[in-house]
C-alpha cells in the first residue's frame, strides 16, 4: 500500500477530503506567468524556478544576497549554490515548502532540505531532465493538470501566446486580464514618457481621445478571450466624480504630474467607478481589485513584491462602489466585483461587503498571506461572516510554472483540513464538507470567472 502523505493533514477526515479534491484540475485567475517564456524551455533549475519568483528573490535579498548578484551577469550555477547555502532561511516560509514540493513533483527529486551538500546532485539531475526535452512548459502544465493560466497583462501587449497556444497542448490554458494600473496612475512618471507613447498617443491628448484609445485596447482583450479586468490600488477613496472633474485632473497632470491626494482619489475613482467598472459591467467579466498593498516600499532592491500592508483601509469607499453596482438597482447582474486586501486585519470589513453585496466577493488569500497559516487565517476570519461561498479562496499569483502545483496542494491540504475540524466539531456534514471541497478548489472559481 502506498504511503499516505501527512503533509499538513491533522485531522481524521483531513486525508478522505483531500482524496476528493487532489486530483481536480487548477483554475488561476491571477498570476503573472510571462506568456513568451511559455514558448521556450527553461535552461536549468534555477531559470525554471527562481529566476522569475520574486518571493525568492526578495527573501534572498533580504538575507543579505545582493542585487547585483541576483540580476547580474553572475552564472546561474553560482546563483543556486548560494541559493542553496541560505535555503535554511527559508525554513517556517511558505517559499520552502513550495521549491521541494515542486522539484519532487517536476523532477522527481525528494530531498528533506536543500543544502550545499546536495545541491550538485539537484543542479545535475535537473539539468539532465531538462536537457533531455522532458520539461517543457507543455509539460508542466499536463503534469501540473492545469486547466487555467489568468496571467495580468499591460492593456498594450499583443498577447500573441495567448492567441496562439502552447506548443505540445491540445488545449489552450491560456487567458489574460486586462491589468489597468498603469492607465490609472498617470502621475507616475513612466505614464507620460513610456504608457502614452504605447497606445499610439502624442504628449498631449485629449481625455476623451484617452479613454477611446484605452477602450480600443480593451475590446482587443475582449476578442482575445480577456477573463477579467484587474487593477491594483493602494488606498481606495472612492466617491461620485464625473467626467468633467476628471477631465480637468487629466489636463493638469499633463502638465505637472505632482498631484495632491483628493486629485489621485478623484482620477482613481472616475476611472474605476465610472470607465472599467462599466466596462467589466457591459462585458460580463469581473472585476479583481487588489487593495491596500502599499507598493514599492524599497527604493533599491530586486525589482517586484516590496509591498507592505496598509491598516487604514476605507471599506466605506468600496461600499460606494459595490452600491453602484447592485443588482437590485440594476436588475441583471453581470459581473462580480472580487476584493483582495493583504492584511488580515481588514478580512473582517472584506466579509462583511461580501456578506452584504451579491455583487461583492472577498478573494485571495494572497502574497503575503498565502502560507498555510495564511490560508486558514483566511478562511478561520472570513467564512463565519460571509460563507464559504462569497470567496474565491485562492488564486497562485505565481511568477514560475512550476509552482502551480504545489501552491494549490497546499490550499486543498488547508482546505480539508479546515473542513475536517467542522464535522469533527459537529458543524458540517461529510457529504456537504466533500461538496464544499469540490467547489472551492474547482468548481467556483470556473462559476464565478465564467469558465466555461
Ligand atoms: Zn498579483
């Protein structure tokens, strides 16, 4: 008989739970997987699987590993042995757990830890694997069963792997979201010399010359099977501004992009509330807001991450937004608005949007949160307010292919786990927990995210 794997199973029903849903196929709605490299087979282990993961990255440079060394022109062979001589930091990080889940599943190699001591071994064998062709991203995602890829992408990019496919699939994983950020924030100073220019705009434009590039961009998405529309936001302030309001900050900015707080609130809300939301509206697709992470804290440092959380989150304002919304007042509801905070501390407002909304869903648990600990902080917090089903649960946000796997076995472990102490407390059925089980790891996120 084989040996039952306990990997963070506790409870006595945990492993005929996680029977149930092991096998199921992976839906990702948001992860930030670079298409292109999905064209060319990774060189070694550490171009397949560290290069890219920012999780990594950052902890390495925080450990005291330049980023000089990191970035640089420092082979990657010498990059995964001091990779290797600091993986005993990673201990009590989810980032541990993944990288040996990961090289167990993908080649095959069970190690306890990664140590100097076995680090040739590891770099070796990987490379033979690879070098033999027999881990191409195609693959990677038939190993993996990955049924949905939902990378983020930059409204000017041409998504040509999106339309193409991977080589080797039958069927094409691949969908992307329209990432709006960088139309939104046009005081940041890469707007007016990079973002304007990339949708075939002169310096000056007119705000509603503006819009109609971005919604040119946005309908190529749409014929390109776009799943969803996502956007980022440190502190959302959302309020009734009209096109006029917002016209005059756009003027403004082309002049001079240091604008005050009320202004960035405004343009954020007329942008958010009245263009994308719309959009997603008349489209049908949902809305994923990622709220409260305070971005780029380091000025110096490994590009990526290097958020913090916000504490001050105004839930106030999205209720704005979620009222704006409502199905009652529109009739036919036909897109979801999913809100993602990092903070645990704001799941309790996130839920309760979600309890009182049947637009609004609570979503994530993400970056920082995404650890076993995390994931049932998540769902210890959020479900006994608005349910299990007012979530998407989880979603990868993964930089590297590999880590699909291991990311998402390690939210149905934590799953069924959680849902083993419910009936081991009297609170759930086996048959409702089973039922539950399924939906959350699969059946939910394809529901909510239209998947058909
Ligand atoms: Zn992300």
């Amino acid at each position: 008989m084989a040996k039952k794997n306990h990997y963070l199973l506790t409870h006595n029903l945990s492993h005929k739970i996680y029977n149930r849903i092991e096998a199921l196929p992976i839906v990702d709605v948001h992860n930030h997987i670079d298409a292109e490299q999905l064209t060319v087979p990774a060189k070694n282990i550490w171009d397949l699987m560290c290069a890219k993961d920012h999780y990594i990255l950052e902890l390495l440079n925080s450990f005291g590993v330049a980023q000089s060394f990191l970035l640089g022109r420092v082979s990657d062979r010498e990059k995964f042995r001091i990779f290797s001589e600091n993986f005993y930091k990673f201990s009590g990080l989810p980032s541990r757990d993944w990288f040996l889940l990961d090289l167990k599943n993908n080649f095959n190699i069970e190690i306890k830890t990664l140590d100097p001591s076995n680090e040739d071994h590891v770099w070796k064998k990987s490379l033979s694997i690879l070098a033999g062709g027999h881990l191409t991203p195609a693959a990677i995602i038939r190993n993996s069963n990955i049924e949905i890829i939902g990378t983020t992408n930059e409204p000017w990019e041409d998504l040509r792997v999106h339309q193409q496919g991977i080589a080797g699939l039958s069927r094409n994983p691949l969908r992307p979201s329209f990432r709006a950020d960088s139309l939104i924030k046009i005081w940041d100073p890469r707007w007016k010399k990079d973002r304007l220019p990339r949708l075939g705009l002169t310096k000056f434009p007119r705000f509603s010359a503006y819009l109609e590039a971005i919604r040119k961009r946005f309908s190529y998405f749409m014929n390109h099977r776009n799943l969803s529309v996502d956007i980022a936001i440190d502190e959302p302030e959302f309020s009734a501004v009209d096109f006029k309001t917002a016209e005059h900050i756009f003027k403004k900015c082309l002049e001079d992009s240091n604008l005050p707080k009320n202004e960035r609130d405004n343009f954020y809300s007329y942008m958010i509330c009245e263009v994308m939301s719309e959009w997603c509206y008349a489209a049908g697709i949902p809305l994923q807001l990622k709220i409260a992470a305070l971005r780029d804290q380091r000025k110096m440092g490994v590009p990526d991450g290097s958020d913090i959380s916000d504490h001050t989150i105004t839930f106030r304002s999205l209720a704005f937004l979620a009222n704006k919304y409502d199905p009652e007042q529109i009739r036919t509801p036909k897109s979801a608005i999913f809100i993602s905070i990092k903070d645990p501390a704001g799941y309790p407002g996130q839920a309760e949007l979600a309890r009182i909304f049947p637009n609004i869903y609570y979503s994530g648990s993400w970056w920082t949160q995404d650890s076993p600990e995390g994931l049932e902080t998540g769902l210890r917090l959020r479900t006994p307010i608005a349910g299990y089903y007012k979530g998407l649960h989880f979603y990868t946000d993964a930089r590297s292919l590999t880590v699909f796997r291991s990311r998402f076995d390690m939210f149905k472990r934590v799953l069924a786990n959680h849902l083993a102490e419910q009936i081991d407390k009297g609170r759930l059925t086996e048959s409702l927990a089973f039922r539950i089980a399924e939906d959350l790891s699969y059946h939910e996120p394809k529901r909510l995210f239209k998947i058909s």
